[in-house]
C-alpha cells in the first residue's frame, strides 16, 4: 500500500513535468489550447496550495504533524527541497527526477525485499504507465465539453432572441393574413347579398318576360365564374404556403434530425469517455462519488443538449414566416409532444440531480472519513518511517519522498473538491437552463395556443366561406331552374290566354265588336279627360283672379254708390217720416191684467179694430166714440211692436234730428212699462239706445259718434239728477255760447261706450225716480222722467258733423186726485202732476194754432222739451189707455188730448248739421 502511493505521487509528479516541458518545447502541433489552459489551471491551483494562500485541511493536518511528528529537526531540510522542486533547479529531488523510475524501483525493490513481499511491486509495475495521463486528459476533456456547454448556452440565448423576434414577425403576419381573410369574406357576403336581392326581386317579379331572366342569369353566372375564380386563387395560394410549409418542415426536419446526430455523437462520446474514466478511476481508486459526478455532470451535458435541440426547433418554428394550419399544427403537436418529453427527462434529471447531490454530500463526509482515516495512516507510517529511519539510512530516502506523496495526496484531494465545486457551478447553471427552458415552454405554449387560436378562426372563415360559396351555388341553381320553369310556364300561359281571347274575340258578334270600340274610345276619352280637368281648371283659376282684380277696380264705384244708396235711404226716410207726421200720436191699450179684475168697473169698453191700425173705439155710457191716430195698438200688442213704430225716429236722431218720445196716460196705464219696460221685456230707452249703438256700428266706416247720456226727474217742479249720487237740485238756462239752447248746469253727462253700460246707466235712474204707491199704482212714479241721448256724429270722408238728440219722456200719471186718494204730499205732488201736463197740453194747443208764443215755460217740463217739440223737430206720443170701464174719463180724456196732438203740425223737421266749413269757422 505504501509502494503503491509512492508510486502515484511519484508518476504524478512526473506526468507534470513532462506535459510542461512539452509545452514549452511546442510539441503537438494540435496541441489544444484548453489543455495547455487546463495544466495552466493545474499547476497554478497546485502551487497557490502550496504557497499557502488556500490552505485546506490536509495542509493543516500535514503541518500538524510536521509540528507534532518527529520532523522538527529535518522540517528545514523539507523546506529548501520543496524550494528546489518549485524552482526546478538541480538538488536531491532534480537528481532523482533523472531517473525517477530507475531510483524508485531500486529504492522500492530493497523496501520490498527488506519487507519480504513482491505483490505491491508487480502491481505497482503494472499500473504505473497510462492510467493517469488517461485521468488527466478526459478530465480536459471535460473542460472542453464545459467550455463547448458555454458556447452553446450563448448559442442557446441568441436563439432564443431570434425565436422572439420571428414570434413577433410571424403575429404580424397571421393578423395580416386574418384580416385580408375578412376583407375577402365582407367582399363575398357583399356580393352574395347583392346576388340574393337580385334573386329575390326576380322571385317577386316572377312573371317577368325571358329575356330579363336571362340577363339576370347570365349576372348571375358572371359571379359566380369571378366567384369561382377567386375561390382558385385562394386555393392556389393556399396550395402555394402548404408547399412552403411542407418545404421547411422538411429542413426543419433534416436539421433536427442532423442536431439529433450531433447529440446521439456526443452523447456516445460522452459516454465513451464516462466509462473510461470510471474504469481509470476504478483501476486508480476513483470514489463512487467521482463517479456519481461523472454521471451527474455527463445527464447535465444530455440536458444541455435537450435543450438545443428544442431551441433549435423552435428557431425552425420561428423561422417559418408563413406557416399554414395543417404545418402549423403538426409542427405544434411535436414539439408539444417534444416539449412533454423534455419537461418529463427533466423532471427526471432534476429528480436524479437531488439525489446525487444528497449522495454527493454522503460521498463528501465519506471521503472526509477517508482522508482522515489516510491522514492517520499516513501519520502511522511517518512513525513507522521515523522509526526506520533511526535504524537504517536508507530510510532517508523514504523520508524524502514521504512528504512529497502526501503533497500529491492532498492535492488530488484539492482536484476533487474543485470538481465538485465546478460540478455544483454546473448544477445551477442546469438549474438556470431548466428556467429558461420552462419560459421558452410557456411562450411556445402561449405561441401555440394563439396559432391554434388562429388557426381555429381561419378554418372557421374558411368554413364560413366554402359554405357560402356552396349556399350560392345551390341559389344559382335554383334560380337557373326556378327561372326557366318560370319563364316557360308563363310563356305557355300567357300564350294559351292569347289564343283563347283570339277565340272569344271572333266569336263575338258584330254589336259587341261595336261595343268595343265604344269602350276604347271612351277609354282614350277617360284618359284625355285628366288633361282636359286640369287645364280647364286652371283657366278657371287665371279668369278667377282676373275677376278679382277688376272687382277691387270696381270697388271703388261701389264705394260711391254705396253712399249714393245711404243719401236716398236718408232722403226717403225723411220723405216717409215727414208724410207720416213730424208728430206722431200712437195709442197703446193696456191688456186686462189679473189685478185688475176684482176690482169694480172691469168691464172693457175700449175696443180696437184689427182692419184698422188708427182707430180705437170707446164706449162711454152706452155711446161708442172713435178716435182716429197715427197707430193703436192691441191690448196683446209686444214691446217690439211698439218700439219698430218708433225706430225711424231714433235712427233719425243718428241723423242729427232732436226727437221728443213721450209716454202719456193715467197713473197704472204702463208708461213706464212701454218706455222701461221689465228686465225681461225691455221698452223703448233701452231699445232705442240699442238700436242706435247698432247703427253706429254698421256706420262706422264712414262716420264716427260719440254717445252722452243724461237722465232728470222734474217732482214737484223741481229738476233733479239721476245719475248723481245726491240727487241735487239743477236749474235749466240758456247756454252762454250764444246759439239760444237750453242748458242745465251741473247736469250729469255720462259717455255710453257699450249696450252694457248703458243698463246699468238706466238702472240707475230707474232706482233714484220718485215713486210711492196709490190707490191706482203701487209703484206710481211720481215724477216726470227724461232720458236724454245726445249723438254727436262726425263723417269721416267729409267731415260733417251732426248733433241729435233724443228726448225719451216717461211723465207722471195724470189722475184725478179724488180718485188716488191723494192728501197731502201726495195731493201737492198731484197737483203739480197736473199742472205739468196742462202746460204740456197748451203748448200743444199752441203749435197746433200757429201762435207765435208757445208757452214752454210754463212747467219746467216744456221748457226742458222746448229743442225738442218745438218747430222743425220730430215728437212721437204713446198715448196709454186703460181698457176697463172705471178708467173711462181718463182714457176719454187721454184720447182727446191725443187727438188734439195728432192735428199739431210742427212742419217740416230740420237736421242739425254742420258743415265741416263751419265747424272750422266755430
Ligand atoms: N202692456 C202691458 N202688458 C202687461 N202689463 C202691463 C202693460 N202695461 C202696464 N202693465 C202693468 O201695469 C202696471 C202699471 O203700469 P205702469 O207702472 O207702467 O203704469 P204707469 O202709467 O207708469 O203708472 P204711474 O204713472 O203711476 O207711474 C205695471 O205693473 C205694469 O207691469
């Protein structure tokens, strides 16, 4: 065991020395730089151990026992060797270095023979030649497979660059490819939904004559030949990218397959040098853990190559720029199988790396153990050699190599943890290649999965389209046979309903063959007739406005004879009224109301003649006298009735007339009814201002008026306001303007605008007038009432001015004041009544003599009613009568009073008019 340690660290050391005097000679032309760099390596870690600047635990336990051990008084003697060894000068060591084998073989033959044994000796002979060159040089084999592994992990990350950027390019692509996929598919359903429209209108028209159809189809045809013609196209191209897939799926293939030589040459190669040197290390006592390594460092290198390989696949992947489906996913489903297959081995290999790291561990303690236990050995035979060497001298010799092949010890020893150091170094950077590799598996799985994801929408479009194409096709087809089916079967009909008609047609007689031409004719005249309407009617339209224009020509003729009409109407008026009286006497008879008849003397002894609108006839103790007037009127005689009577004399008043109305009679006999009249029944103030109010509208074009009203009571001779709240007392005057009318300051002039208003206007007088209730009216108005209406009107074309004015009298009852049972007040009121009407009667009776002198003032009634009675003026009188015999004095004398009236002749009246010359003057 000794012979055959010395003998290692002899040839070691030998081995050494003469691989470095071959470099420095140059021998071996091909001498590899990795080698020359693996001994560089060698012999740097070597002498940096020994220099002592990484001293490890053999150099600790070689100083120890230098120390301990009985070496203290050689150590220094060691040392100067160990200085000659390093420098390689000449000394012991340099003499023995000159033959070495010869030296030791002597110095190993007396050793042996002193011992008495030969065994070590021929084993030692045997083993001491090749084995550990052999070692040396697979281990810089290693280093060069280490060095080859670096260059192909820089290989491996440019591949992978390559692999992203082609990645890249080939989405580009495949979006290009889909969206010109899409674009051809818009253009067909376009075009198919065009075909379909023209399919369908020709299915609606469907009794559309031949040769349209056949135009359609032949379109239609067209169409589908571009149709077909593109489908070709794109088949062709199809065709064309499955080619060049086929094409580099085939050098993907041969590359793939040449990798895969590449591997199978390296792995035999690998292995060839594994089992050499497990078998060196097993002849030269290699550990099971050197093996372990070996193994472990040999799966790293078939990893390593597993990994190129797939690199290199997906760089053939990525390098095809324009990949169809089927290529695509055969290449997707190797490499998916490739990739399961790697990511199994490597599940594999990581699991075996685990374990031979753990083994490795127990290996490392195990040598450990080793060398501890070879330290003590080695320490035992230093004894054993001390010991010698006190006996013999020749163990000086031993003494001298000893420490040198304890040195060779320690540094195989120091070669082996630097391998596991380098074995570990290579397990991370396994470790690191399975991360890169497992990212390079996710994004070739990403990769695939969006290829299949295109793939999928491709096929899926490419479907879509065949089955378009195919539906067209079929459409084709059907309209071909639908139109031809159509088209014959229409031709037949349309050609039997012509023959028959041709049949029916000479089967007619002669009337009917008449008849027809009268139809066709009245046909033509029907259909002439629109253009005849329409012209017509807008000849109609052009002499309709012609007619138009010459009407608003003509409008002004009208104008004036309009007028001229007005100016007879006014003219003819005046004629009538003047014939019938500047004074009008009318008789009213008052019906016999149903109060009336308990009392005495109802009997009616008044009677009029329905054949004879003036007379009324009394009856007066048993003597029937007539009295003839201008108008009675029947007991059932209406407000309306009396007021048209009336009516000409309050248009007169329009007409700038002063017109005088008054009511007389005896108390009870409905004065007030006729000229007030009821809410219900108005009498003849509230009609005549109506009427006036409506002849000023149908006037107002030409003539402006404005309408005053006031309203008076004359009670006991005395004059009072209406329309004033205080009722205050006026007196009548002569106007200070110098024209001579009458004039009553402070009288109260109320402006009508409207019908309305002047209800209120009346209603209110009606309330502040006297009345106290008789014997022969409960509610005898006790005073004389006036309403007077003043119209002043103004012609707008001319400027004329009228000023009419209409008295409208309602007076006092007149009784006998015996019979109203008048005391008093009452009696006074009477009497004053009387008085009134008596100066009312001579005033008459003066007019009607001619006298010069009328006494209007003798009451204050007259001399209110002197514009308006007088000379030129127009007065109507309602005579009210009872028809009951116990009112027959005062009808009597009511009637004579009429009668005496009706004889008056005030002459002809006189308008107050002025001319607008004078008006100006004024
Ligand atoms: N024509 C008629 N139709 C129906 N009722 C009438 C008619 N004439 C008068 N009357 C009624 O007779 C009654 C007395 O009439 P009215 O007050 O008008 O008499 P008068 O002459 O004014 O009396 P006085 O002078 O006392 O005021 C009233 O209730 C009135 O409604």
């Amino acid at each position: 065991m000794y012979a055959f340690y010395s003998l290692l660290v002899y040839i070691f050391y030998t081995v050494f020395k003469k691989e470095e005097e071959a470099a420095l000679q140059g021998e071996g032309p091909d001498g590899a730089t990795a080698q020359r760099e693996a001994r560089h390596v060698s012999m740097e870690t070597w002498c940096r151990r020994k220099s002592g600047h990484t001293p490890n635990s053999a150099q600790r336990g070689l100083d120890k026992v230098t120390d301990s051990g009985g070496f203290s008084d050689d150590s220094e003697g060691l040392g100067d060797e160990e200085e000659d060894d390093d420098c390689g000068s000449d000394g012991n060591l340099g003499a023995a270095a000159s033959t070495p084998l010869a030296a030791f073989l002597t110095f190993r033959e007396e050793a042996e023979k002193r011992r008495g044994s030969h065994v070590l000796l021929e084993t030692g002979a045997k083993t001491a030649d090749s084995p550990l060159v052999a070692v040396m040089s697979h281990l810089l084999s290693f280093l060069e497979q280490y060095g080859h592994l670096q260059q192909l992990q820089q290989q491996a990350e440019e591949y992978r660059l390559q692999l992203q950027r082609h990645c890249a390019q080939h989405r580009r692509h495949l979006q290009a490819l889909r969206a010109s996929y899409r674009q051809r598919l818009r253009d067909k359903s376009s075009i198919i939904s065009s075909l379909q429209e023209t399919i369908g209108q020709q299915h609606s028209q469907g009794e559309s004559t031949r040769p349209p159809a056949a135009a359609q189809l032949h379109r239609l045809l067209e169409a589908l030949r571009e149709l077909q013609g593109e489908r070709n196209q794109l088949r062709g191209e199809v065709q064309v990218l499955h080619t060049q897939l086929e094409q580099k799926e085939q050098e993907r293939h041969t590359r793939a397959q040449a990798f895969q030589q590449q591997i199978e040459e390296l792995k035999m190669c690998v292995a060839e040098r594994e089992e050499e040197l497990a078998r060196l290390r097993a002849e030269t006592g290699v550990t099971d853990s050197e093996k372990r390594l070996l193994c472990l460092s040999a799966e790293n290198e078939s990893l390593k190559q597993g990994l190129s390989v797939t690199q290199g696949l997906l760089q053939q992947l990525s390098l095809l720029p324009s990949q169809s489906s089927a290529g695509l996913l055969k290449e997707n489903e190797t490499l998916r199988s490739q990739v399961q297959q790697l990511e199994s081995s490597l599940q594999q290999r990581g699991e075996q790396l685990l374990r031979l790291e753990r083994h490795s561990e127990r290996s490392e303690r195990r040598r450990d153990e080793e060398l501890r236990h070879h330290d003590d050995r080695l320490r035992e035979l230093q004894l054993e050699l001390h010991k010698e060497r006190r006996k013999e001298p020749l163990v000086k010799s031993v003494e001298v190599e000893s420490p040198a092949t304890l040195r060779q010890l320690v540094e195989a020893r120091e070669q082996k943890e630097l391998l596991a150091d380098k074995l570990a170094g290579q397990s991370e950077k396994c470790r690191h290649l399975e991360e890169q590799l497992r990212r390079s598996d996710e994004v070739s799985a990403n990769l695939q999965r969006k290829i299949i994801a295109y793939e999928a929408e491709i096929e899926k479009l490419r479907g879509e389209l065949l089955k378009e194409i195919r539906h067209l096709e079929e459409q084709k087809e059907e309209a071909v046979k639908a139109a031809a089916n159509c088209s014959k079967q229409h031709l037949q009909n349309l050609q039997e309903q012509f023959t028959a008609l041709q049949r029916r047609l000479a089967a007619l007689p002669p009337t009917l063959r008449s008849m027809k031409t009268d139809y066709a004719s009245l046909r033509s005249q029907v259909r002439n007739f629109s253009d005849f309407y329409s012209t017509a009617v807008t000849e109609a339209k052009k002499q309709l406005m012609a007619v138009i224009g010459e009407m608003s020509e003509a409008n002004k003729d009208l104008l004036q004879k309009y007028r001229k009409e007005v100016a007879l109407r006014r003219k003819y008026h005046e004629q009538l009224v003047e014939l019938k009286g500047n004074i009008r006497v009318l008789c009213r008879v008052k019906p016999v109301l149903k109060e009336d008849q308990h009392n005495e003397g109802q009997t009616v002894v008044v009677s009029t003649d329905p054949n004879n609108e003036s007379a009324v006839t009394v009856l007066n103790k048993g003597k029937s006298r007539t009295f003839e007037l201008d108008k009675v009127f029947q007991p059932q005689a209406t407000q309306e009735e009396v007021f048209q009577e009336i009516e000409p004399l309050v248009t007169s008043c329009i007409d700038g007339y002063h017109v005088c109305i008054f009511a007389y009679g005896q108390t009870g006999s409905g004065k007030t009814y006729t000229m007030e009249g009821t809410a219900e029944n108005p009498g003849i103030n509230q009609r005549a201002l109506k009427h006036l109010f409506s002849e000023i509208e149908d006037r107002k074009d030409m003539w402006t008026y404005s309408v005053t009203v006031s309203s008076v009571e004359i009670y006991n001779e005395v004059l009072r306001d209406l329309l004033s709240k205080d009722g205050e007392k006026l007196d009548i005057k002569i106007n200070p303007d110098g024209t001579g009318q009458l004039h009553v300051p402070g009288l109260r002039l109320v402006e009508v605008k409207g019908f309305q208003h002047i209800k209120k206007i009346l209603a209110k007088a009606s309330r502040n007038r006297v009345t106290f209730g008789t014997q022969m009216n409960h509610h005898s108005s006790r005073s004389h009432a006036l309403l007077t209406i003043t119209v002043l009107g103004t012609d707008l074309t001319t400027g004329t001015k009228t000023s009419g004015k209409l008295n409208l009298v309602d007076l006092a009852g007149s009784e006998r004041v015996w019979k109203s049972g008048a005391e008093g007040e009452r009696l006074k009121e009477a009497q004053n009544i009387n008085r009134s009407l008596l100066a009312l009667g001579d005033v008459i009776q003066a007019l009607r003599g001619r006298q010069t002198h009328v006494p209007f003032r003798n009451s204050r009634l007259t001399y209110l009613l002197q514009d308006s009675l007088g000379k030129g003026n127009k007065t109507a009188m309602v005579v009210q009568i009872s028809t009951l015999e116990r009112n027959i004095e005062e009808t009597m004398c009511s009637l004579k009073f009429a009668q005496r009236v009706c004889r008056v002749e005030l002459g002809p009246a006189a308008r107050k008019i002025e001319s607008a010359s004078v008006c100006e003057q004024l």
